[in-house]
C-alpha cells in the first residue's frame, strides 16, 4: 500500500496501524482494556453489557478518570504556585461537560467551578457547590442571571463589556445592604496572542466578541473602583482551545502582566485569571504537553514578566475543563450500515454508520476535529481497511470519525467506540432530526448507573404544544374554572 502522504485523501498523519484492535495510551481512559474475548471493557465495565442495559448511542464516563485529573491538575498548578510564594486556584469549566454529579465529582477534589450561563449556575447550585467558589463568565449575561448571581453571594463575576458593568452595578446597588461586602468583579482582556487552533477556538485576538483590548481595560477597572458595590480583584485572559505547549501562554503572559502592573497604581490587584484551554490527545500523534510542565512554565513566566516589572506576582487561576473531562469519556454507537465508496481511481473507503451523529458530537462537523474509533464489541483479525465513521443525519457533513482504519470484517450489530468524546459532546448535543440526546453512563469499579437520563420520543413530543391532546385529558374552560 502506498504511503498515506502519496494519497491526499488520506490524512499525512494517519498511518496503518499493525493492531487495528489496539488502543492508543493518551487517547483511551486509562481504564480501558479488552477482555479475554476481545471487548472493550471500561473501568471493569463491558461494552455489550452497557449496550444492553442502557442502549445506544451512549455516553460512558469514567468517574476515576475525572476525578483523578482534577487531582493532577490542581496538584500540580499549587505545586508550581507554592514555589514561588503564590496560591492557585483551579476553576472546573462547565461548558466542557456539566451535570450535578460532575459538579460533585470536581469540587470534592478539590476544584471551584465556572459557569457561564443561567442555567449552568443553577447546576452547580443544585450540585450543592458552594456560590463563593463559583465564578460566572459570559459576553451576554442577562439582567436575570446577574441578579441570581450576586443574590446568592457568587465568588466572581467576569465583566465582558460597558454595558454589563453598568448593569451589573445598579443591580448591586439596588441589593446590596449597607454591611455587605462589595461584588468581585474580573475583567476580561484580548491580550491579542492567536492560539494555533481553529479561529472559532482561538479567543484572545481583538477581533471578537469576548472581553476588552488591552488598551480599554485600564478606562473599565478605574470605573471599577469608582463603584462602592464592586471590588476590582484581577485580569481574566483566556487565549484558546486545545493547546499544545506554554509559548502561547508565555507570550500572552507578557502583554497581561504589563497591564496588570499599570493598574496597580491604583491599589491592589490579588489575581491573574489565565483561562485554560490546554489540549487533549484525540488521536495517536497528538501529544498533549504533560499537565506538570504547562504548570510550571506558565506560573514561571507570570513569575518572570513580574519580576522584570518589580511587582508582587498575584495569586493565579485556572479553567481547565477538557483536559479534566474529555479523555474520561467514550460514545458508544451501534453499527447500522457498512459499505464501500469508491473515493479515487486507487482508493476506496468504507463508510461505516452508526445510530448517532453530529447531533451528539458536533465538534467534527464545527471544528473538522479528528477522533479515534474502535471495534469495540469484539477484537478481529481482518485486515485494516481505510473508514469513515458517519452519523444517521441529513447531512453529508454528518462525520464522526473522518478516517480510521478499522478491521475490514466491521459488520452491522457491531459497537464501535469513539475516546476521547467526555469534553464538548454531551454539552454541545442537539436534537437535529429530532433524534432524542443519549443517556450518561458513569462507570467505576465495575459498576454502571446513569448519572443523565437520555431522551425518548415521548419527550420530545411532549415539548409540542400541537400534539394532540388525549380525549381523556381534554377539559373545557368552564370545567377548568371548576
């Protein structure tokens, strides 16, 4: 077979795999394996048992694997702070992957949470977070959600625009008692550092919605000061998604830290918020930078940058959430079609379809992200054959796996599982083609339970005002005064 780099419709970096059985180490939940007949087992759990129990497409967590990761990153991030005098704190970002039992898993190792909608704060809260470690983030945060933020006494709330801050002010005010101490409020800047990623991905460049230029924020914090209801605690700089290595951070570093020690002219300035964003292996070549050496590289260059200025480096936080969730989880689909599809005159790729799709992973047809697939009901020793895993809906951009090779016998009544899917799927899901959203399943030591129910027809239908009611059911306006 040729070299995939002489064949441009199969990616440089894919190469055919000895064992298209085998599982990548970075890419699979540590607790992954096969079984003596050959089936993907995950945290001691089969995958022809959760199928059975639970149906599929289905979301697998593995609950060892999150709360292992919170651990390692908050270690290594107070670890890396405490050297050099400082303390770190690490915010779970919700908007990778949010339920109660999440929520639960992440602060009971350890971590705050941040929350950037209404409805992702009442998750948090009905998780029995505590609202001081909460942090609320948001370019359109409604008059609704500031008051419900600042009523139940949140740890923070990132200012995003003018009008916000405004708002935000004359809800404290309007609220606050005379003894209460004053909101903490960060501001949101655009250091103007492009992480090397998808543009959509990439959130620090000026031209977006998110946050301040750097050359405005300085006007916003002293309108800040002005305000008895609010109290300026720090920056907030966040420059993108799924990042490999610290020269973005470092870079970004520099022009945060050079405002920071502008504004502390005008009094004390306690935290750096430097987002998050750190990348994740989602195939074999990616190689993740290891979490302890992000760590120590970018709290050494806030540290450098503030030394350069002779200023005090601040306590310093973080938002990691995929790095934390996203290898943790697996989708399970069932095979429903194989066919082959003539894509060159010397290639032909075997379209593989499932019973899911871009409605419970938008991120291929969002982002052209790549994702790993394997057979997971069984182990095989047919021959790889080139694949492109695709979902049930009408789209011809409805992929989920681009290419993978995959054992040339995969047959329909087959599972096949996707890693690396515990980040940015669940939460992104939809109801495209009125496809009901899949069950959570987290599993550990053996054990499964769903942790989020899965949708049925009946209660998609049950949203439609149209449907017709039951005669049964049907009462008149007379009665129902009655």
């Amino acid at each position: 077979m040729s070299a995939a780099s002489d064949r441009p419709l199969v990616p440089a970096w894919l190469a055919e795999p000895a064992d298209a059985n085998a599982l990548a180490p970075l890419v699979w939940p540590s607790s992954a394996a096969r079984d003596a007949d050959g089936q993907l087992e995950i945290a001691g759990v089969g995958v022809r048992d959760l199928r059975a129990r639970f149906g599929t497409p289905l979301y697998v967590l593995d609950e060892d694997g999150v709360r292992s990761r919170a651990r390692e990153v908050r270690d290594a991030f107070t670890v890396a702070a405490a050297r050099r005098g400082v303390q770190a704190r690490i915010y779970y970002a919700g908007k990778a992957f949010l339920s109660t039992e999440v929520v639960r898993w992440v602060t009971e190792e350890g971590l705050a949470v941040d929350v950037a909608t209404g409805g992702e704060l009442a998750v948090a809260l009905a998780a029995g977070a505590d609202p001081s470690r909460l942090g609320l983030h948001g370019n359109n945060k409604s008059v609704a959600e500031l008051e419900r933020a600042v009523e139940i006494g949140i740890g923070s709330i990132v200012i995003d625009s003018r009008i916000e801050l405004e708002r935000l002010a004359a809800i404290v005010e309007r609220r606050r008692a005379d003894d209460a101490a004053p909101q903490a409020v960060l501001v949101r800047v655009n250091s103007g550092v492009h992480a090397e990623t998808h543009d959509f991905l990439a959130t620090a460049h000026e031209d977006q919605k998110f946050g301040f230029a750097l050359s405005d924020a300085p006007a916003v914090v002293a309108r800040i000061r002005e305000l008895p209801g609010l109290r300026f605690v720090g920056l907030h700089c966040h420059i993108g998604s799924q990042i490999f290595g610290t020269r973005g951070f470092e870079e970004s570093a520099a022009r945060v830290v050079d405002l920071h020690a502008e504004l502390l002219a005008g009094g004390d300035i306690p935290l750096l918020n430097l987002g998050g964003g750190f990348g994740i292996a989602y195939t074999s070549v990616d190689e993740p930078t290891p979490i302890a050496d992000l760590a120590e590289g970018i709290v050494e260059a806030v540290a450098r940058e503030c030394d350069v200025r002779g200023i005090p480096l601040p306590n310093l936080a973080f938002e990691p959430g995929r790095t934390i969730v996203g290898r943790a989880g697996v989708t399970l689909y069932e095979v429903g079609t194989v066919k082959p599809v003539h894509a060159s005159d010397d290639l032909t790729r075997l379209y593989v379809s499932v019973d899911g799709g871009m409605s419970d992973n938008a991120r291929p047809a969002l982002y052209g992200a790549q994702y790993s697939a394997r057979l997971a009901s069984r182990a095989s020793d047919a021959a790889p054959a080139l694949s492109r895993v695709v979902g049930r809906h009408c789209e011809s951009g409805d992929i989920v796996v681009d290419a993978e090779y995959l054992p040339g016998d995969i047959t329909p009544g087959d599972l096949l599982a996707v890693p690396a899917t515990g980040a940015y799927c669940f939460s992104l899901s939809s109801n495209y083609n009125y496809v009901p959203r899949p069950p959570v399943v987290a599993v550990r030591g053996g054990t499964a339970r769903v942790i989020v129910r899965g949708e049925s027809i009946d209660d998609l239908l049950a949203r439609d005002l149209g449907v017709a009611t039951p005669a049964s059911a049907e009462t008149s306006p007379a009665e129902e005064k009655e």
